[in-house]
C-alpha cells in the first residue's frame, strides 16, 4: 500500500490572524519600504501558477471585491489572460475603471449590479470560480449585495477557488457570521490564516495551499499560533544515543484502568511502548492483571489498590500518565492521591484524572500543575470543568480558550477537537494538522495519553510532547489506511513509523514557492 505523506510543510509555518497579517503588512511597506503593489503582483502571480496546475482546462471567472484581496484576484486573472487562458471578472465593489491592475488586457469585466442576467449567467457557466470578493480584515456578516454573489458562487458547477480565506469566514476565528464561500482550494498569501485552520472555515476552506510571496521573516520571530508539521515533527522527535540502556531512554509510569476498564489501560500502556521508552510500568485495578500481562507482556504490571507500591514507582519513573479509566469514585481518588504525593516528575493529566482534580479531589488542578511540568489533555467537556468557560465558547473559540486556560493554570494544556491543539505560557500556539474526524472513537484518547506519557519520559516538555504524541497518533492513523473504521490499536500499531517519518511531507505541487499543502479537512 503506498502511503500518501500529507501535509506537506517546508519547517515551521506560523499561522496569522487577518489582524496580525495586516500589521505585518504595514511593517513590511513602512520599516522595509516593501511595497503593497510588489506583494500583491506576486501573491496574484502564484495564485494563477497554482490555479493553472490544479485546473488547467476551462474558463475562469474572478469574483472580485475591494482592496488587497480583489487586487489579488485581478492579477491572478491577468497572469491566466496573458497565458492564453480565458478570463472574465465579476467585479463586486466601487472600483476605479478601467482595471489597471489588468495591464491593459482585454479582460471582459461586468459589475454584479449590471442589468439583466449577464453576471449571473458569468458564474453559472464558469469552469474555475476565483474568490477575492472578501478579504482577511472583514469582521460579521456579509453585506446583502455580497451575501447574494455568495449563494451564486456556490450554487455554480465550478471549481472555487479562494483567496487567503472563503469570502464570509473570519480570518481570526473560523466563525461564519452569514453565508460564506465553500472552496475546494483556498490560496493563502505568506502563511495560512488561523480562521482556515479552526471553526467553520476549517471546514469550507478545501484544500489549503500556501504561497510564499517574498514577504521578510516575522521581526519578532513568531505570530500567536503555528501549525504542527511533519518537518517540525522530525526535528522535534527524541534520539537515543548509540550507546544506552533501558534506564537512560525513559522510564513511564501511566496509571489506568478501574475493573472492567483494563482496555484503557492496554492501550494507554502499549502506546507508551510503542514510542521508545525504555521502561512502562501500568498501575491498574488487581481485576484486569491477566488482561493487561496478556495484551501488554512488555509492561510491568503494578497493583493500583496498593498506594504505597503507586506511590514509590510514581517517585522513581521519568514521567507518570494518569487518568484513563480510572474512575472518579473514592478508589480513583486514591490511586490518584498516591500518584500524587510523591516526586515532581512531569505529569500528564487526562480523562478521570482531570474530572476528580476539577472537584478539588484530592487536591485542586492549579495546586498540582504549579508542583511539577505538567501537560493536561481535556476534551471540551473536561475543559468546561476546569475554567470558567461554557461548552458553547470553548467550541467556537478553540484558540483563545486554550491559550487562556494555559496562561491561567500556568501548565500546557492539549485541547482535544478539531483541530486539536497545544497552548503553553508565552507560547504560540500549535496547531494539529493532521487529525481528522476518523479519530473520533473510543479509545483514541487513552492511546494520546499514553504516547505523550512516553515522550515526557524521553525528555521532551510538555509543548513539545504533547505536540509530537498529537502529531504521530494522525499520522499513525492516515498510514493505516482504514479511513473511518480506523482502531486505536491500529494508530498504536503504525505510531513507531509515523514518529519516525522525516521530511516536510510530499505535494503534487511541484512548484518551489508552495510552502505549505494540507488536504481538505475531514
């Protein structure tokens, strides 16, 4: 079976709010003296080489608005022209006629307020639909005259292509407002925009492709977010030495698994193997010791109704991982107090864990991730126990929230969702950019726990493990091949391979600027 290695990332790719991108902007024209109509010949310029390799036949129509984004699309359309492609433009705005931004090309351009039907019939019977009505800087709904062209383009028989974001979806946060463009491709200009990554525009934003248009490197080094990327991923996964032993290469203990839940505990402790620690050693209920002996030969088995014998192998371990299945009855409790009151080894927090913490049992969330490195991994549900947060705003401001919840607990926290991300103090956040909704099953959380459990013990921090375990466990489940019918124990079987890739992926692309090339969301 051949596996297709997507995404494709040249390194680290920051990703921008509308907000940010046009501040650096301004950085650009005024410290650099970079200008405007440099940056727009060039971004329009990729668009149409990208455009012509994904769509090289048909017609292109350019629905096309005011400012960057509507010159953007004008340039792009121009470039096609001057290629032998046929054009025409859909001008959707108040902008100066003739188009100098055309260079004098015959490109036939109709206002959407032109009488008669002929606009509308332009969109109805275009092969490529380009959409630079909207840009990033456009905050609600859009306006009656847009909202209309909208509704048109996506009732259209055409390929769509949108420009930085589909008009109607904000830039920072994915929201849609009103109606918005649903693309198949979106084009984004230096980096990708956070709103084609997060909320509703991850969904309408197709494939995403992102451009370098000869824009300067970040002053500051950095925006508020990143995305994942294989290429990081490479660089950011552990190495043994040549010479070591079983001691030196991480040693993990993950606690898990009430009776009758000894699958959490297999799964979470088989995933800490598969990342390389030299040691796993699994507390869990007396009842699931064959199970686990027998799933998971590899792992030293440790009775968790035994506090001392948690409590000494807790003080002595490299990292500890605890929370799947363990219960949140006064047994969880327990096994959780005895994790707990030895040693300040580094800490993952999930599922059981994070419910009894969130009571103040037996000590409260703050209290123990301000003791020691800690990474916490809730899904929305457990994030709405542990801030201030309603279900409602967690969902639809991922980010924010995340990085809130970071800044105020003082630890890494792992949002789980789509897309799953990591936010620590100070840091940008990362991104997921590999996870997809085949992941949504039973299981998958515990196999999380325990790969970043693993890592931990190999030395990463927290950011970095919880980063790499969301990474690889994705990765783990493309190389399977199973789409929705993808196990956790399938991730677990392909996780070594996948945390082992190197590279920045593979594109079809084969053009030098493309920077970035991420399949439609799923």
């Amino acid at each position: 079976m051949t596996v297709r290695v997507r995404p494709f990332a040249r390194g680290l790719v920051h990703a921008a709010t509308g907000e940010e991108s046009s501040a650096f902007d301004r950085y650009a024209a005024v410290e650099l003296d970079l200008p405007t109509a440099t940056l727009m010949e060039c971004a329009g310029r990729s668009a149409a080489e990208v455009v012509q390799c994904l769509y090289p036949c048909g017609e292109v129509v350019a629905v096309v608005g005011t400012g960057n984004n509507g010159g953007d699309a004008l340039v792009a359309l121009r470039t096609l022209a001057a290629w032998g492609r046929r054009v025409r433009a859909l001008v959707v705005a108040e902008r100066p006629q003739p188009e100098s931004l055309l260079h004098g090309w015959n490109v036939q351009v109709l206002n959407d307020d032109a009488p008669g039907d002929a606009a509308w019939e332009m969109l109805a019977g275009a092969d490529v639909l380009i959409d630079g009505m909207l840009g990033t800087g456009v905050k609600g709904a859009p306006r009656t005259r847009q909202e209309r062209v909208i509704q048109a383009v996506n009732a259209a028989d055409a390929f769509v292509v949108a420009l930085d974001v589909p008009s109607g979806v904000d830039s920072a946060t994915g929201a849609v407002p009103g109606g918005a463009v649903s693309a198949d491709v979106t084009i984004a200009f230096g980096w990708p925009k956070l709103g084609t990554l997060a909320g509703e525009g991850r969904a309408l934003r197709g494939r995403l492709v992102v451009v370098e248009i000869g824009l300067p490197p970040l002053p500051d080094g950095r925006f508020g977010a990143a995305l994942i990327t294989p290429a990081w991923a490479a660089l950011a996964r552990p190495r043994r030495d040549l010479e070591t032993h079983k001691y030196r290469v991480g040693t993990v203990l993950v606690v898990a698994g009430r009776p009758g839940m000894a699958g959490a505990a297999v799964l979470a402790a088989r995933a800490a193997l598969r990342t390389g620690a030299g040691l796993v050693y699994v507390a869990s209920a007396p009842e699931n010791r064959v199970v686990l002996q027998a799933a998971a030969p590899e792992a030293i088995f440790v009775d968790a109704s035994d506090q001392d014998a948690v409590a000494q192998r807790a003080a002595v371990v490299d990292a500890v991982a605890v929370g799947p299945g363990i219960g949140t009855d006064p047994k969880g409790e327990r096994v959780l107090a005895a994790v707990l009151h030895a040693g300040s080894q580094p800490l993952v927090l999930d599922a059981d864990a994070l419910t009894l913490l969130a009571t103040g049992r037996p000590r409260s969330l703050a209290e123990v991730v301000a003791a020691r490195p800690s990474l916490v991994t809730p899904h929305a549900g457990e994030m709405q126990r542990i801030t201030r947060y309603t279900r409602k705003e967690i969902l639809a401001r991922r980010v924010e929230v995340a990085r809130d919840a970071a800044t105020e607990l003082g630890c890494t926290v792992l949002l789980k969702g789509l897309p799953s991300l990591v936010a620590s103090p100070g840091e940008p956040v990362l991104l997921d950019s590999v996870g997809t909704s085949d992941l949504a099953t039973g299981g998958m959380g515990d196999v999380l726990t325990g790969t970043a459990g693993g890592l931990l013990a190999r030395g990463l921090t927290p950011r970095t493990a919880g980063a790499l375990a969301l990474h690889g466990s994705g990765r783990a489940a493309v190389r399977a091949g199973r789409g929705e019918g993808v196990l956790p124990v399938d991730v677990v079987t392909h996780l070594p391979d996948a945390l082992n890739e190197i590279g920045p992926g593979e594109s079809e692309l084969n053009l030098p600027f493309v920077v970035l090339d991420l399949d439609a969301a799923r």
